[in-house]
C-alpha cells in the first residue's frame, strides 16, 4: 500500500531514527539481547523471574522506541523481576536498572563500532522530496545515541531539528507513548500537530502520533508476516509501509484549479481534524447559496439550514459575510450560530451579543457619501446596481454589458480615490471598505477566540469562495482548514484554501462529516 503527504495540509514531517532512517533497530535489539539473555542467565536458579531468553516480542513489547532505562525496568517487570534505579552514572557493571542500561549502551557502541550504521536511502530521499515541496522535516528518537549515529551515518546535518533522548532529558519530557517529545518537534519547527506527519517504526511512538492528535501517522513494519503491521494499526497508525519508497508527496497546490477535493481527500482532511474541536465559519454568497444574478434573490440552497443546525448543536458556528449585517442574518435566519456582516466590521451572538468594529466607524461619513456619488455616477450605466451596506459600499455589474464594465470600474476607482476607504474587488463586485486592517481573517480569530474560550483546542474550518474569502483562508492556513468553493468561476487564481468542493451542494455533504466528526468527539465514540 502506499500513503501520500499532501504538502498543502502537512507542514512538517516527524521521523524516528532507529529502523526509520538508519537500521539501527537491528543493533539495538542485538544489544538488548545480549544484556538481557547474559543477566537472566546469571540470576540464582531458585530465581522466581522467567529466565527464558529475550525475544523479538520482547523486543517490541517492552524495549522498542523507549527511553532506555525504561526499557530495561518494563522488561524485567515483565520477568518478574524488579531492580533498583539506581543512578545515570552507575558504571555498567553495577546491579541497577541504570547500570544495566549502561551496559546495554556499551553493547550498542560495540556493535555500532564493529558493524557501522546501514541507512535507509529511500527515507533519505523522502526527506528531500518534503524538502522540495516545502514541508518540514525533524528527526525525533527516544535514544541517547541520535546524534551519533546520524553522524555515523553521514547524516548529521540532515536534519535541522533534533529531539531525541538527550534533549526529552534536559527538558524532563517523559518517553513514549506520551507525546511529549513529538509535541515539541513539532513546537520546534513551527508547525501544528494537526498539520504534522508522525513516522515511526515503534508500537510505542505510533500511539505517541496518535495521542499527540498528530494529522497523520504512518507506521513502518520492515518484518512482514510478524503481525507487528496489525499492532501499529492498533495502536493508531493511519497506514503501514513495508519502506518509505511507499510515501507519495503531492506538491502544494498553488491555485483554485488545482486544489485537492476536500470529499476525495477525506481521510487526510478527517486526519487534521480529528484530534480538535471544531469551529465551522462559512461565507454566504456562492458559498451557502448558488450565485444568483440579482443579490436580492439570494437564498440558502437546499440542504444547508439542516446541516448548519445540526453542527450548531455541536459546535460553534458562524456565518461570516460580505453583506450588511442584518442582510445576511434574515437570509439564513438560524438561530445559535454567530453572524458577521460587511466582512466582519458588525458583529452579531447568538445570545444577542453585537458588536461593532469601533475604528472603522470614523469612515462611514466618507462611505454614505461615496454611495451617494456612486449612485449619481452610476444611474445612467445599466444593470449597475450600488448596495451601501453602511461598513462598505458594493457596486455590482454582473448585469452590465461587458462595453460599459470599463466605466462602472473607472467610477469605483475615482469616488473611492480619497483617504479613508479602500477599493476591494469580488465577483463581478468593487467594494470601497474602510482603511483599516480588519478582514475576514482577523474577524475569523476574533470569533474564535470567544468561542473558544481561552484554550487551544479548537480548530477553526473556512468555507468560501470570493477574493475576500483569502483574507480568511491564509488566517487558518498553519491551523485549520480552509474549504474554497469554486463555483464554475472563469479562470484560476492563486488561492490558500486547502482543500475545495465544487459547490453549496457537495459543501453540504462536508458539513454533514464535519457534524458526525464533531457529534462524535463529542460523545466520545
Ligand atoms: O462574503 P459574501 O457573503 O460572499 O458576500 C460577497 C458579496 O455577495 C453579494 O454579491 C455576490 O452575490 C450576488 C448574489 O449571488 C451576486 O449577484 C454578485 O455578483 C456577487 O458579487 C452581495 O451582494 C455583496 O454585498 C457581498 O459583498
């Protein structure tokens, strides 16, 4: 089977070194054997511990992706068999948990010295390919020996992040399967575990990926037939690879055209929500409704009322529109959910909260007076429609013949020509909007900071399909998910949505699986 790291939602990529990058699980397990089948050996026969020799499940089970002496004192309980911890600085031949993790560490040197470091070339050339399509790469291990054996590898400057046992120590990270380290890779090179891929090798460390609420973890069994490839699935692993040559990297999409379809791409939208609570923020027009020639004859399409009442009951839900406040709110007419009008400017709760973006209030002399010269200028030019929405001024030709669009834009650029007001563009749209630096994104932070509620838990979902709709889609671009809505519109532009539908309709069907996501975090199934 193959998996695909999809550089447009996964921002970095978390390897684990032992059996990952470099075949030093094989020396590791040698040199745990050695340690454990001389010590049982030695212990008196009237010993209550199971002195059986060390196996390769023991290997798994007990010692495999943690921290060493972890390792050695979850082994010997497994016997029955308890030590004392002891101390990192007992020598090797002291009878202590520490001790025998020192000479387990001596084993692992000698072998390493005797043997060398085999590498994984097909991780190696994963790690360029991230590297080209932009997504960031770290190494992660619960061993000591990270760095060392990456330079015995000739991969010491592979990575520029680095989080392996010396460093969990420093920070007193606990090991895994408690995320913590992964947690802190990610933290390392910018990028949100929603959005960060987990590869690892290790029972323990997939169930780390998968605790740490990481976007996608993909497990590697080189040894077929053991049934260590069901363990990982169990244990959480999105996908299992026999070797990293199995990973596909799709490049990022740069253009609405080109965007992967969020319905197609389920499972690795589904992995970067999975782990959150969610937000769902959908624009209006061309979004909620079909574009209609006449902005007056906009409605809700068909389907959407039910599914935004059934995400309102589990999650907070806004609608974040270019239209006047009141506009929008009677043409959706839900209760529960949040509404913001002119691109966020006013502000409504569904617990009767409003709200008003108070510096932009200085502009709305200048903007009842565009529209009225707006108006003057325009009344002469048919199918020019002017709809002042008091925090912006609209001026529509999607009516007006093509010969005449030429002067309608002319008129918007000379009225809207004056300190105060900014002139935005939208489909078939110019808009004159205060100066000030407030959008659709800044509104989307805003509400999601009320929502909710100081934590960090809650991931913001955008759905739009405008020019304006961009302010919000690069907002949640390193957190969330942005949904453009292409619409049949003519052409392609640069967006930074990261998945897209087609149209309200098969939006409809990606509300429906946002709702049984969010229904089902929160019955905890
Ligand atoms: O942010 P939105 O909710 O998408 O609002 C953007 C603009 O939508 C409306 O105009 C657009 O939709 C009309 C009806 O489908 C269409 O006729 C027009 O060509 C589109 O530009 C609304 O009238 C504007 O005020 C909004 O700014």
């Amino acid at each position: 089977m193959s998996v695909t790291v999809d550089a447009g939602l996964h921002h970095a990529v978390l390897f684990d070194l032992d059996g990952v990058i470099t075949d030093t699980a094989s020396v590791h397990a040698a040199a745990w054997k050695n340690l454990f089948d001389d010590y049982l050996a030695r212990l008196p026969s009237d010993s209550v511990a199971d002195r059986s020799p060390f196996t390769d499940d023991d290997y798994r089970r007990f010692v495999d992706g943690r921290p060493r002496y972890d390792g050695v004192d979850a082994f010997l309980r497994s016997r029955g068999h308890t030590l004392p911890w002891g101390d990192p600085a007992d020598p090797d031949d002291t009878e202590t948990v520490c001790g025998l993790g020192n000479r387990k560490n001596r084993y692992f040197h000698q072998r390493l010295r005797a043997d060398g470091v085999r590498v994984f070339d097909s991780t190696v050339a994963l790690v360029h390919s991230l590297r080209e399509a932009g997504v960031d790469t770290a190494v992660f291990s619960a061993s000591r020996n990270c760095g060392p054996v990456l330079e015995a590898a000739g991969l010491g400057q592979l990575f520029g992040v680095r989080v392996d046992g010396v460093v969990a120590a420093e920070l007193g990270l606990p090991g895994k399967p408690d995320p913590a380290a992964l947690l802190e890779a990610a933290r390392r090179v910018g990028a949100h575990p929603a959005h960060t891929v987990v590869v690892e090798d290790a029972e323990a460390g997939v169930a780390a990926g998968r605790r740490g609420g990481f976007g996608l973890v993909i497990g590697v069994d080189r040894t077929e037939g053991t049934g260590h490839a069901e363990a990982l699935r169990r244990r959480g692993a999105d996908a299992v690879v026999p070797d990293l040559a199995q990973v596909r990297v799709r490049p990022r999409a740069e253009t609405l055209t080109r965007i992967p379809h969020a319905l197609e791409s389920w499972e690795a939208v589904a992995g970067v929500l999975r782990a959150s609570d969610l937000a769902v923020f959908c624009d209006f027009d061309g979004t909620l409704s079909e574009i209609v020639p006449v902005p007056g004859d906009a409605v809700l399409a068909d389907g959407l009322a039910p599914v935004l009442r059934r995400l309102a009951r589990c999650c907070p839900v806004a609608v974040v529109s270019g239209r006047a406040l009141a506009d929008v709110r009677d043409r959706v007419d839900l209760p529960g959910i949040w509404y913001a009008g002119c691109h966020g400017f006013e502000i409504d709760g569904p617990d009767g909260e409003h709200f008003e973006y108070e510096a932009a209030r200085d502009a709305l002399p200048v903007l009842a007076e565009s529209a009225g010269a707006l108006r003057d200028r325009l009344t002469a030019v048919p199918g020019a429609l002017v709809e002042d929405k008091r925090f912006a001024v609209a001026v529509h030709y999607r009516n007006v013949e093509p010969g005449s669009v030429a002067e309608v834009l002319a008129a918007v650029r000379e009225v809207g020509d004056r300190p105060g007001v900014r002139i935005t563009g939208g489909r078939k749209v110019a808009e004159l909007r205060p100066d000030i630096d407030w959008d659709k994104g800044t509104a989307l932070w805003w509400l999601l900071e009320r929502v909710s509620e100081g934590t960090d838990r809650v991931l913001p979902v955008y759905a739009g399909d405008d020019l304006t709709d961009e302010d919000a889609f690069a907002a949640v671009r390193h957190r969330g998910l942005g949904v453009a809505v292409r619409g049949g519109q003519q052409g392609d532009r640069p967006s930074s949505a990261h998945v897209a539908v087609t149209d309200p309709r098969e939006l409809q069907v990606l509300l429906t699986r946002l709702a049984e996501l969010a229904e089902r975090r929160r019955t905890g199934r």
